[in-house]
C-alpha cells in the first residue's frame, strides 16, 4: 500500500462523527489555535488533534487563503478574518435579548430574579429584569434609578472603576451616600473596603441595605460589543432561602450569565 494510501485510510478511520467532517476540522483548528494563543505548525496541529497530516495541512492552506489562519513564526496563528466576523456578530445581538434568554435557560437562576442595569454617576439604571417563578416583590423597575452603593449592581460596576476613582464621586457628592436601609453604606471608607471585598472574590453583595430580608449578588461585565463600557447582572432571592450549597449554586448560574453575556472578543474573569 503506498502512502497516500495509507494517508487515506487514516484519514478514513479516524473520521469524526460530523456531517462535514473537513468543516468540524478546520472548527476544531480554529478552536485550537485560539486556546493556544501562540503559532502551531500544521504537523504539531496534526498530532494535538489526531488528525492526517495531509488532511491538516490541506486545511491550514485553505484558511490561510480564505483569512482564516496567517503564517507565522513558521506555523499558524489566526488571522483577522475571524476579528472581521466577531465584530459583525457583535453588531447583530440583541443584548437584553441574550440576558432573558440565558437567563431562563439556567437551572437556578431561571427560577428567581434577576436585573440587568447600567452605571451613571453615583446611580445605577435599571435596563431589564427577569422574573423566574420565586418572585420577589421589588421597587427596582426598567428605566428606574437607584443609588449605586444600596445595590449590588452598582457596587459591582464602581468596583470596576479605575482605583480611587469611586471613592472621589463620593467626596465630592456626599449626598449621594443615600440610606435605603440601616445596612446601607454611609461613608467613603465603608465603601473603599466594600469595593475591596468585591475585586476579591469576583462578585458583589447586597446584604439588605435597598430591602429588609432581600440579598442580591451581582457580577460586572465589561467591554460589552467591544466598547468600555460595563452591565452588572444580578441575582436576587429572600434571605431566609439562601443557604450556603444555595448561595453557591445561584453564584455558579450567575457567573454562566456573566460569561454568556460577555465580549466574545475577551475573556471572560471571575475575579476582576
């Protein structure tokens, strides 16, 4: 049997279950390439996926002609064809849309609810909310506005500010330290150690201080469509429920609705 032979009978055996095979392997490169961050050679492309040698350099010539793939450092890296086409999917999503969809899908979250809102000063807008079967009876509507540091939206994204700069709204705005309830923040180092707490573990908390025997956690997300700026999501429930396996299990479906909804372009960081 010759090589090419032998080449084609590989390539027969080692057929992924997919109706385009050739189009489930240049899937598979593209993935590979991008987790990688690096240049590959095809043969090195070839081994990491178990795929022919020909087949995958076949391929690799093929997305390289198309914009797909570039050479360098003599192998392959992704070319910017695939910057092209993210910023086109990035263009055509809907994101309010995304957020109830996602949120409906997860286990947990679908079943409490949520808000997605937007910073502006020292006050938090209400974008959308999702109301899963445990509905809480809540002030926050779309459109309304709220003060950032009662909510945990709103921590979540002055937390995302450059440092100081969150601290410094407030000193020149002390009005804008509004109680909602007796938890809430009241001075400037209250919230500097709050803001501190959050870029530790990834998410905020508001522990009662917008409504008596409410928590809320709330995770920040920015460079949304590939600009600066930020939403924070939430995830809301009576205090009395939240136990701890509950609270980590509401954590986990929020950061999968952080991730859904985050820049394609980016990754994604639970612990900004």
């Amino acid at each position: 049997m010759s090589a090419s032979e032998l080449e084609f009978q590989e390539d027969e055996d080692e057929k992924p279950h997919s109706l385009v095979p050739s189009v489930a392997r240049a899937a598979a490169i593209l993935e590979l390439l991008g987790d990688r961050g690096g240049a590959l050679a095809s043969n090195e492309i070839a081994r990491q996926l178990k795929i022919p040698k020909s087949t995958t350099a076949n391929i690799c010539l093929e997305l390289e002609s198309l914009g797909f793939l570039v050479r360098r450092d003599n192998g392959y890296r992704l070319g910017r064809k695939l910057v092209e086409l993210g910023g086109q999917y990035l263009s055509g999503i809907d994101a309010l849309r995304e957020y109830y969809d996602l949120c409906s899908s997860l286990p947990i979250l679908s079943r409490e609810s949520s808000r997605i809102a937007i910073l502006d000063g020292t006050d938090v807008i209400y974008l959308g909310k999702y109301e899963g079967r445990q509905q809480i009876r809540l002030t926050a509507n779309i459109g309304d506005r709220f003060p950032a540091i009662c909510t945990a939206t709103g921590k979540a994204m002055l937390a995302l500010l450059p440092p100081g700069e969150a601290e410094e709204r407030y000193r020149e705005n002390p009005s804008a330290f509004v109680k909602l309830t007796d938890k809430s923040i009241n001075s400037v180092a209250a919230l500097s150690k709050d803001l501190a707490g959050i870029r530790e573990r990834g998410y905020a908390i508001d522990n009662e201080e917008t409504t008596p025997g409410v928590i809320c956690f709330a995770i920040a997300i920015s460079g949304f469509r590939g600009d600066t700026s930020a939403v924070a999501v939430s995830a809301t429930a009576l205090l009395q429920r939240v136990t701890p396996e509950f609270r980590q299990s509401l954590l986990n479906d929020l950061f999968a609705l952080g991730k859904g909804l985050a820049n394609p372009l980016t990754t994604f960081d639970r612990h900004r």
